[in-house]
C-alpha cells in the first residue's frame, strides 16, 4: 500500500463514530490534565487504563495518545498565565512565559505556544509517517540479540538522563526485579512470589505506576514540598491574542530547530519531552544575539521549548510502535496499555494490524487540529479551575485512583499495591530518586530477559551470540561506553592515572 492509500485507510478508521468521539474527549482530557499541576501524562493514562478494557485496540489507544499529547498544549497555559509548568516539559516556557504575562502579553505568547506546538507535531507526524515503514523494514532482520541490545542500550539511556546515573541504574534494577515477580515463562515456575497466591500473576502495571506517580504525588504536596502558590488570574483579551509580524519573524526560525530538537530527542528512547525543552531553550540563548533577553519575555524562550516537546511527544510514538520500545516513561505505561490489549508492537504491526496504525496517525493530525482550535478560547475556563484549592482536588484524585485500580481485577490487594508504591514513591521523591528509570524497568525488564533467552537458545548457550552481528555489537558497546562515562568511573581512572603518574615523576 502507499501512502495515500495508507493515510485514507487511517482517515476512515478515525471517522468511525467512536474513535471520532474518543478523539475528542482524549485531547481535551489531556489539556485539562496539561493544565493542573501535579497530575501530569503518566497519571492520567494510569488513572484511565481500566476503563480502556471495554474498548476496541485502536479506540483505547486513540483515547489515551490523545490525552498524553494534549497535556503538552494544556501545560504551556499553566506556565504562561500563572507560572505553574502544567507538566515538566513546560516548566522552561515559565522563563519568559511569565513575564510575557506580566507585561501584558499574555495572549502573544498563548498564540505562538499554540502555533509552535502546532508545527512541531506536524513535522513529528510527518516524519512518522515517512520513517516508521522503513525503520520497521529494518527491524524485520532483528533476531532476539539484536533487541536484546537494543532494549539494553533504551535502559542505560533512560538511567543516565535521569540526573543522577548511579541512582537511575539502581532503579532500573530495581524495576527489573519487580518484573520479574510472578511465573517464570521459561520454566513455569514461581519467582519473588513468597508463597503469595496474589502476586502468582506478577504486579499491576497499573497499580505500581499510580502508586508511584499519583499517590507519591499527592503526599508530596500534602506535606508541603511541592505547594502551589496563590493563583493569581490574568485577563487575556481578544484583541491582546494578535501577534505583531516581528512576533512572528522571531518565533519563526526558533520554532523550526526546536521542531528538528524535539523530533531527535522523541525517537532517541529515554530522552522524552522535558530534555527536549531545556535543550531547545539552551540552544536558542545560545544562538541569540542579545542572550540578556532570555528570562525577561523573550519569544524565541516561548516558542522554541513548545515545539520541541510536542515535537517529542509525537516522535516517541516512533519507536515505541515499530520497534516496540518506549521513547519516554509516558510511552513505557502506552506500550503496557498496548500488550494488555493484544497489541504486539514491533516491525510487524503495519502488516498485522495497519488500521490501528494508520488509524492513529490520523488520530494524531486531527487532534492537533482539535487542540489547535480549541486551546484559546478555553484559556478562560482552565485559570478558573486553577483557582480551586488543591486540598479539594486531591480526594477526587485519591478516589478515582482507587476505583481505576479495583475495576480491573476486583482486587483488595491491588490496592495494597497503590498504598505500598505511593509510600516508596513519596519516600524516592525525598531522597532524589527518579520514578520514570523504575517504570522502564519493570515494563522493559522482563522483555530483556525474554530476548536474552531466545538469543542464549539460538547460540546453544554461547554469549558469543549476543555479540555475532554488527548492530547488537554496536549497541551493547555503546551501552558500557555510556554507562561508564555517565557514572564517572571514567573520570576517576584517568584522575587516579594522573596522580600516580605525577607522583612517579616526582620519585
């Protein structure tokens, strides 16, 4: 099939009444979940996963795709009107966001985030479209090495983006181990279960990421660390959402490399939107003529980071569906979502089941369309829910996490998850350890060891096997050169060389 042909086969799957419905609610879900702090992506698609079990394949994914690119459009609303990023990804446009609004601006920048976001998803969705075919083309020669080291080099990529690479690898490790809960494919046998009958079945993917992301959250704030001023409104008149022409001319060029930033950032996994965002803004102040701009109301600081993380957010569905791994964390719980569904993502699923592929890309161009229609004129109504206390919002929270996780298997105990995860959450929150490494693990963990297996099986046994072809040599060797210049050992043996070289010469 071309591409025509391909893209009309996706416009009649999302035309269908229900997947048109889904579309719609997903997207504007997303930017009302963009739009209050401390929900974010990852909570919301957790929170909704089980009532998705009703739904066809392709209308699941749609509703939740839609809400995790809609959040970046909400979140940029939030920054802006009331420096509050929506989601991480927006918390670099509140450098020049905020002043914007306070020189009576607000409704410029409101304009260019939604421009930017929109042109960055549109060249992202394009590029999908061209790349995806040819990179699944090429994922048909992988054998289980090759994905084995490739899926090895995603975790190492995801530990050392987290800040702090000792502590990203220990949560890896740590989110593997978990995925191993449960029986032993190879074997039949039980592991890690401690004669639980309930944890036969292994963990609740939905159960451990709410813990980790909704409930963590939550207490954080209860316990005033992560407090929300005061909400302070902005009048954003009709007239004042004009951008001048120099307005445009400015947001132009930066709106087209934070476009080829955030695409970049999006395929690569692990790297995700946020990176993206900083990336582009250090990029554009950088470049600028007049750097002393930056954090005062410069536009290129607006324009720049919305690109790329829309950009980013659209990019990650590239890997994730053709290669069947995550680009972010917010992508690990969608590929989850996938295989509960019956979804096997990999090189195959544009010949398997292509309307559910091209049905989402056709998702993709017209909830951006959506979300560029609507994100103005509901600018109004998201800075009056922002003004409701937080301490009314949280029950709500509470309450839907908890209904969400009882529906899927009527269980006590996977509430007891909740509990459990959201106190290690809350406890690796206060001690600087990130959540998103853990996911990777425990959704990519098992899957590693299932690659590693079939590849040992091939060899006869023989770890020569994992090294035998060029691209899982590659990686592999890529993923010890990262994890060692990430961890800084790198740095301490050439230190210590230094120093006894220096003493030798002295003696």
């Amino acid at each position: 099939m071309d591409l025509v042909s391909n893209l009309a086969l996706g416009f009649q799957t999302i035309l269908e009444p229900a997947n048109l419905l889904v579309c719609v609610a997903g997207v504007t879900l997303g930017m009302l979940v963009g739009v209050l702090p401390g929900i974010g992506a990852m909570a919301a698609i957790s929170m909704l996963l089980p009532l998705t079990w009703h739904l066809e394949p392709a209308t699941a994914l749609i509703l939740l795709a839609g809400i995790f690119y809609g959040g970046q459009y909400g979140g940029s609303t939030a920054s802006i009107l009331l420096n509050l990023p929506g989601t991480a990804a927006n918390a670099v446009t509140c450098l020049d966001g905020y002043p914007m609004a306070r020189q009576g601006r607000a409704g410029v920048a409101l304009v260019i985030t939604t421009l930017s976001s929109f042109v960055g998803a549109s060249v992202a969705i394009v590029l999908m479209m061209t790349l995806a075919p040819v990179l699944a083309r090429a994922a048909l020669g992988f054998g289980p090495s090759e994905y084995f080291a490739v899926m090895t080099f995603a975790l190492v990529v995801t530990s050392t983006m987290s800040g702090a690479a000792l502590k990203g690898f220990a949560m890896v490790a740590l989110g593997a181990l978990l995925g191993m809960i449960g029986v032993d494919i190879g074997t039949g046998q039980y592991r890690f279960t401690f004669g639980s009958i309930e944890l036969a079945g292994g963990l609740n993917l939905v159960a451990v990421a709410m813990g980790l992301l909704g409930v963590a959250e939550i207490l954080s704030r209860l316990s005033g660390e992560d407090s929300v001023a005061p909400v302070e409104r902005h009048r954003v008149s009709v007239r004042s959402l004009l951008p001048t022409r120099r307005d445009i001319r400015d947001s132009a060029l930066p709106t087209l490399r934070g476009t080829v930033i955030g695409t970049l950032s999006g395929i690569l996994p692990g790297t995700g939107a946020t990176l993206a965002s900083f990336l582009s803004y250090a990029v554009e102040k950088r470049v600028a003529a007049d750097p002393s701009r930056f954090g005062r109301g410069a536009i290129e600081g607006v324009a720049a980071p919305e690109a790329a993380n829309n950009a980013a957010v659209q990019a990650a569905f590239i890997p994730t569906l053709t290669l069947g791994i995550p680009g972010d964390a917010v992508m690990a719980i969608l590929l989850g979502a996938m295989l509960t569904h019956g979804v096997t993502p990999g090189p195959m699923i544009l010949e398997n089941d292509p309307a559910l592929f091209w049905g989402l890309v056709a998702s993709f161009w017209l909830g951006n369309l959506v979300l560029l229609v609507l994100n103005i004129p509901l600018i109004g109504l998201w800075v009056r829910l922002l003004s409701v206390p937080y301490r009314m919002l949280f029950p709500v929270i509470l309450c839907l996490i908890g209904i969400g996780v009882y529906s899927i298997n009527y269980s006590t105990f996977d509430i007891l998850v909740v509990v459990l995860f959201g106190i290690l959450g809350y406890g690796m929150k206060r001690l600087d350890y990130p959540a998103a490494p853990l996911l990777f693990g425990f959704i990519l963990g098992p899957m590693v060891e299932d690659h590693l297996r079939r590849a040992l099986l091939v060899g006869h046994g023989d770890p020569a096997v994992l090294v035998a072809s060029p691209v899982s040599a590659g990686f592999l060797v890529a993923s010890v050169l990262l994890a060692v210049l990430s961890s800084g050992v790198a740095g301490r043996v050439i230190r210590g060389t230094v120093g006894r070289n220096a003493r030798s010469d002295k003696t």
